[in-house]
C-alpha cells in the first residue's frame, strides 16, 4: 500500500515539474510574435493519481484561416494601390505644369492662334513645336506605362518563387511532423516549434496569394488555392507555381489559374497589369482621335492631317506637316479654329478619362483599405488575446501549481516515516 501511495505522490510531483515547465516556456516567449501559448493537460483519477496527458496549444484553427485571408485581401489592396500611386505620378505633374492635360492645352492654344493669325510664322513655329512636344509627352508616358508593365512581370516572378519556397518550408515541416510526433508529443517543446514555424510560413504565404488550410491530428497542414488547387497536402506531395507569358500556372498539371487567384499580392499586381492596359488603351484613344481628326486647311479645297501613327509605337507629327503650313488656306483658317474647340474639348475630355480613372480606382482602394486593415487588425487583436500570453495569468497559475508541489511534497516524508515504525513495528 505505502508503496503504490509513494509512486503516486512521486509522479503527481513529477507532473507538477512538467506544468510549471510549459508555464514558463509560456513566459519566455510571450514576446515573440508567432507563438502560441500552451497548456498542460492533465488527468486525475482516483487509483492512479494525477497523470500528464499532453501539451495543448491553445489556438482555433478556423480563426487563423479567417485571418490569413483577411490578410492576403489587405495585401492585395496594399500592392494594387501602390502601383496606381505610381501611375498617378505619370500623368498628374500638376505642380510643375507638365501634366499631360497641359501639354494638350498648349497645343490646341497655339492651334487657335495660328488660325487667327495663319501669316504669322512665330505662330507657325509655336504651332509645329507644341505638337511635338505633344507626341513625344504621349509617346514618354507611354513609355513609362510599358516599363511598369514590364516591372510588374519581373515582380510577379519573384513572388512566385517566394510562394514555391514556402511550400516546400511547409511540405519539409509537415513531413518532420510525422516522424517526430510520438517522440516529441510529450515533451512538447520540439513538436510545439515546428508548429508555431508553421503558422509563420502560412502567414507570409497569405500575404502573397490566398490560400486555405486544414490541420489534421498530428498537426500536418493541407494548404490549397481557390477552387482547391492543392500546395500541399498531407502526405507526401507538394505543388509549385509559375508565371509565363503572362499567365500564373499550376504546374501540376499545367493549369492557368490566373483568374482563380482572389487577393494576395500576386493578385494585386495582376489587377495593376488591368490597369495599365486600360491606360495604354486609353492614351492610344486619345492618339487615334488626334490623328483622324485634327487637321489643317490647304489649299484646293482640302485638308491635311497634324499627326499620324497606327499605334503609339509610330506615333508622329505627320512628315508633311511643315511643308503644308506654308500651303494654308487662309478663308477657310476661322472655321477650323471653330471646329478646333470642339477637338480640343474632346481630346481633354479622352485626356481627364485617363487621370480620373487612376485617381477614382486609388480612391476607391484607399477607402476599402482602410476598412479592410481596420478588420484585420481586430482580427489579429482577438487571436492575439485568445492564443497569446498572458504573463500575469502565467505567473498566477505557476503559483498555484508551486503551492501543489509543495502540499504533495510534504505527504512523503509523512509517508516514508509511517513505513519506518511499520517495520519496527515488525
């Protein structure tokens, strides 16, 4: 009896060693940012005493899934604005007067005053040198438009790597998981870092293209895109990325999931690509209505154009221009000047188009930004709270567990001298 009594109050101290172990394993990484508290979880029965069944981390799975996509939305905003700061800045100098709005109103004031004064060759002058300086201001933010174009290609490359390099971290982790979990399951310790590195790979994995996970018993992740293109799974399999020719693959089986991507950062640059080929579209509108439709008046009755070009790659101020200025129908200069303001109207009206699309779609992201972010540090905050430590709670139950130990501890001496006058007793 005295003995089975002994090795009961010896492992009830033993199990009192180990929870106050993970207390303050809690306490010496309540600071870093992806841990997760833990808790002892033990047993008590009335013939074998306390026993030590695991170390649980305190965390809700489905709360970190909610998060990590909240976060890959915040990612997505967070690129997409960026860039469209960036193409802001192409054609909004309003400080310096260069903005491209400029530009078309220097041309169409020289327009008109040439038509008023079709002799004057300073006006002929102006006039040929405010139409360059049009096509080479159209033809320079074109070219910046294209060089981010371009710039964005290279980026999306490199976060795709960034995204294949997590998924193998995670796939490593996962396979270290399995042969690690018997051995490493009690102690904790071991199996409890390669679960918080875990966490931490998802997140930045988020924050470049949403994903989803699910966690199986042993702690394992299966982490898949939408439409459950799968990363990785729980075996023995992992799944990579790539991007050419434009397109985001699923190199698995070739799969182009370009439009499957919802937020992350990879999406948001995606969305900056739309963007820049709905200005270049929009800049080459405002080129063809220049070239068909702003002309000149000769002599014998016709007309000829001030600029030419099918693209904005061959964009030019038409060869002849120069020759016929000296060949201008001076009858006929008022009412090309009139029908100049309703060019000039429209050609700012294409040229507003083109800023007012940048600033209203950054607007728009600026405000669902700041809802977003908003959400998403509440979220952070609650998961914080719910898996974090709490140092004060830490040290409260560290002293009530001290206080166990030592009420058990002073049963065995107790114990071991009963045993003694027993056997004197013999």
């Amino acid at each position: 009896m005295f003995g089975a009594s002994f090795n009961i109050i010896s492992q009830a101290l033993e199990v009192y060693k180990k929870m106050i172990d993970v207390k303050n394993r809690n306490i010496a990484n309540a600071q870093e940012e992806n841990y997760v508290a833990e808790e002892p979880v033990v047993q008590s029965d009335l013939y074998s005493g306390i026993t030590f069944q695991e170390v649980r981390r305190i965390q809700n799975f489905n709360f970190i899934n909610t998060r990590n996509e909240k976060l890959s939305y915040v990612s997505y905003l967070e690129e997409r604005r960026d860039y469209l700061s960036k193409l802001e800045s192409v054609f909004q100098e309003l400080s310096q007067g260069n903005g491209l709005i400029d530009y078309v109103n220097r041309f169409f004031q020289s327009y008109q005053e040439l038509m008023k004064e079709p002799t004057n060759e300073g006006a002929k002058s102006q006039f040929l040198e405010s139409a360059k300086m049009l096509v080479k201001t159209i033809k320079s933010r074109y070219g910046e438009l294209t060089r981010s174009y371009n710039e964005i290609d290279y980026t999306i490359n490199d976060y795709v790597r960034k995204v294949n390099e997590l998924v193998k971290k995670i796939y490593k982790i996962n396979k270290e998981i399995f042969f690690k979990y018997a051995q490493t399951k009690v102690r904790g310790e071991d199996y409890k870092t390669l679960l918080d590195q875990r966490d931490k790979y998802l997140k930045e994995l988020s924050q470049y293209i949403n994903v989803r996970a699910q966690e199986d018993e042993l702690g394992r992740i299966k982490v898949y895109t939408s439409k459950g293109f799968v990363l990785v799974d729980f075996s023995e399999n992992f799944f990579t990325l790539k991007y050419e020719g434009g397109k985001l693959i699923y190199e698995k089986d070739e799969s182009d999931i370009t439009n499957v991507v919802e937020s992350g950062q990879i999406k948001g640059l995606i969305d900056a690509k739309g963007d820049i080929e709905n200005l270049i579209n929009k800049l080459d509108n405002l080129r063809d209505y220049l070239v068909n439709n702003v002309k000149i008046p000769v002599n014998g009755g016709g007309e000829a154009s001030v600029f030419s070009g099918a693209s904005i790659n061959d964009f030019e101020v038409d060869a002849n221009l120069e020759t016929n200025l000296g060949n201008l129908d001076f009858s006929r200069t008022q009412d090309y000047a009139q029908n100049a303001l309703t060019w000039w109207e429209e050609a700012k009206g294409r040229t507003k188009d083109i800023t007012n699309y940048v600033a209203t779609q950054k607007n728009a992201l600026d405000s669902e930004y700041e809802v977003e972010k908003a959400l998403y540090d509440s979220l952070e905050k609650k998961i914080l709270e719910r898996q974090g430590v709490s140092i004060d709670q830490e040290f409260m139950e560290i002293m009530q567990i001290q206080k166990n130990y030592e009420a058990v501890a002073k049963i065995l001496p107790r114990i071991d001298e009963m045993f003694r006058t027993l056997l004197n007793m013999v």
